[in-house]
C-alpha cells in the first residue's frame, strides 16, 4: 500500500556523514527508468511479499493518487543511484461533509544503504516543505498490518517525524470469481453505465460520497481520461443499481493493469514451504490461489463503492453483478472498505484473503487539532487510488 518498504532504523547516527552521502531532489521524467528500477526491487516486507510495477511510466501511474503529486528522490551522492523515495498526493475530498484539500503520503521506500533514522527524518523534513506549492490540513497513508518495521519506525515520533494518528483497520481482500452464480435481484434494476449516465453518476457520487470521511470528490472528465482520477475506468466498467427510477448505488471493476501491476516477490517461509497445499485446499473451496513468485496478479480492483443509507442489499445486488460480468477474466479481484463500513460483511461473509492495514492521519504541525476536528462518519479509501 502507501509505505512499501521500510525496516528497522539504527539508533546511532551521524550527521555529517548522512548529508555527505545523500541529496534529496524532486524527480522528472528523466528518473523514470531509475523509480522503476527501484521500485521494483524492493518488497513489501509481509507473509506475503509485493513490489508494486508502475511501468512503463512511473509518473503516470500515479495520477490515480491525486490532481498534484510529487515525488521525493533521494541519490547517493557518489554512484547516483536511488536510495529512496517518497511521494505527496492532494486531491479535493469529503471531510465531515465538506469538500476540502487533503494530501496522500505514498511509495515510501528506503533502500538499505540509507536506513538510518536521521535520513528519514530528513526526508519527511522535505516532504513537509512541498505544502507551499500544495497546501493541505492533513495527509493521510497506510501502512500493511503485518509490516511491523515501518510501524515501529514511523510512529516513534523521534527526530521530528510526524504524528501518526491510528484512524483504524482498513480491510482489504482478495476474493474469488469462481463458485455459484446468485440470481439476479428482482427488486433493483442493475445496468452498465453509458456516456449519458455521466453527469448524474457524478452528482450521486459526490452527494451520497460526502456521508463518508475522506470519499473522493470526482469530475466527469475524470473517467477514464489519462489525467484524470480515474484512468482506464471507463463508463461501460461502471454498474449502476436503480430502485424504480432513482438511482440508488454504483459499483466498479476497474483493471488498472496497463499501468499498474501488483507482482509476487516471495513468502514467508511458513508460507512458502506450504503454499502449494494451500492451494490445494483453495481449489476445492473456490479461493483465490496463491500466485507463484515472480507472477504478477491478474486482478481488478473494486472501486466507487457508493450506495445510498448504506442498503447492503444494493451493495450485495451490484457485488453480484459485478462477478458474474467478470467470471472468466481474471483470477480473482480486491476491494477494500474500513472496518466499521456498514457494507463490510457482505464481503469477508465470502470466501477471501485478507490483507489488511492501517490507516493513519498524518500531522506535522497541529498535535492531536486535525483529528479532533474529524465527526464519526466512515473512513472511505478508494482501493485503486493507493
């Protein structure tokens, strides 16, 4: 998810050193080839490991993240080679109700020679510096539950690192296409959405979008265009579910694969020593199979997750949908919702993998202010957006 790679950091340092081997820049279209490089050779550390390929172009892939994003690279100052990075997001979302700037930290990498606790703080240091171009009240991340490293590192709150507020499980799972097809619902009309649809998909997003904490605001010319929030998700990817004539959920299958591909480094060894078993048992229950390590997965990503009084019936209605249309497609797909998502049953009730974070608030400069000010309403994160 958001921090990809980041270990454990020695508490001894120095200084002087630290700032004689690294320079922190902001990246071009010149470092493409490098971020890529980079990216893909470290891992997730997890029981199980990913690296997340952004190729062919690093920087486009990340127009999902935000309107503005820039990406932190650190070199060494002897070879050039990439040591780190970091990347800021922003982009308009609901927070208690109201459409307001909120920045995204992501693709935290750290390579090893550049694990050091006073690198990292000056890292965040310069990452802190970009809110004069980009300002936003708060940034959010994520952080994968079972990276415990990053966890320790990045919540310690030493050498100036910000504070991580702990906003809560977010549930991301990986849930088969295969087994029996549900009939289709007789109460609710469900159809593919057309160009037509635009304009009143998006006001419906962004009216029943705002009962969540953080849902994004969207723009027609958002779907599907290159640069816009939602690339490649064209309308005829959009369900729609209707009660009568009105309007009362969406539901999404967006492939992101032409520009975005999660790969299979490896497992732990528990994981690895019995993955083939697993699978044999994941056949015969119709779940998603271990992917053998180097593999990337061949997956969609559930996303505009919208349904009006949060009616779990829509939801099961559009899910339905969903996996019949896709059946035969791919080998399995993921979504996400936060933990306290009415909407969360309908999916770990079906047979799933989890991979679950956390989600955090991040805040340099106002304590515990920014948190305090958020109301109770559900977390919304939209899955092919981290």
């Amino acid at each position: 998810m958001s921090v990809e790679c980041v270990a454990a950091l020695p508490d001894r340092i120095d200084s002087a050193a630290e700032n004689r081997r690294f320079r922190f820049d902001l990246a071009t279209p010149a470092d493409n080839e490098d971020l890529l490089k980079f990216s893909t050779q470290a891992d997730m550390s997890g029981a199980i490991r990913f690296s997340f390929d952004r190729s062919p172009d690093y920087f486009a892939a990340l127009r999902v993240e935000g309107r503005h994003t820039e990406v932190l690279v650190s070199r060494e100052l002897e070879t050039g080679r990439v040591a780190a990075t970091g990347q800021r997001s922003v982009k308009n979302a609901f927070v208690n109700g109201t459409a307001t700037t909120i920045g995204y930290l992501s693709g935290l990498r750290v390579g090893q020679p550049a694990r050091s606790a006073l690198f990292l703080s000056r890292g965040y240091a310069r990452l802190n510096e970009l809110q004069a171009r980009h300002p936003a009240p708060f940034h959010l991340t994520t952080i994968m539950e079972d990276n415990a490293p990053a966890q320790k590192v990045l919540l310690s709150q030493r050498l100036g690192l910000p504070t991580y507020h702990d906003l809560g499980r977010f549930c991301c799972v990986a849930l088969s296409l295969l087994g029996k097809s549900h009939g289709r619902s007789s109460r609710f009309t469900l159809r593919r959405a057309t160009v037509a649809d635009a304009v009143s998909v998006v006001e419906f997003l962004n009216r029943e979008g705002r009962t969540k904490q953080f849902f994004p605001e969207y723009r027609v010319e958002d779907f599907g265009s290159p640069g816009g929030l939602l690339p490649h998700l064209g309308w005829q990817d959009v369900f729609l579910a209707f009660d009568g004539p009105t309007l009362v959920g969406t539901l999404a299958a967006w492939d992101q694969q032409i520009f975005r591909r999660w790969r299979v480094t490896g497992y732990a060894p528990w994981l690895g020593w019995s993955r083939q078993l697993l699978n044999l048992v994941a056949k015969l229950r119709r779940m998603p199979l271990l992917p053998s390590p180097g593999s990337s997965l061949n997956v969609f990503n559930l996303a505009l997750v919208c349904v009006r009084d949060n009616d779990r019936n829509v939801f099961k209605a559009l899910l339905d949908e969903v996996i019949r249309a896709q059946q035969g497609r791919y080998e399995c797909f993921l979504a996400g919702l936060h933990e306290r998502d009415p909407l969360l049953p309908e999916l770990l009730e079906r047979l799933h993998v989890p991979l679950n974070s956390r989600l955090y608030l991040v805040d340099w400069e106002n304590g515990n202010r920014a948190v305090e000010k958020l109301d109770k309403r559900v977390p919304y994160l939209e899955l092919g957006s981290l």
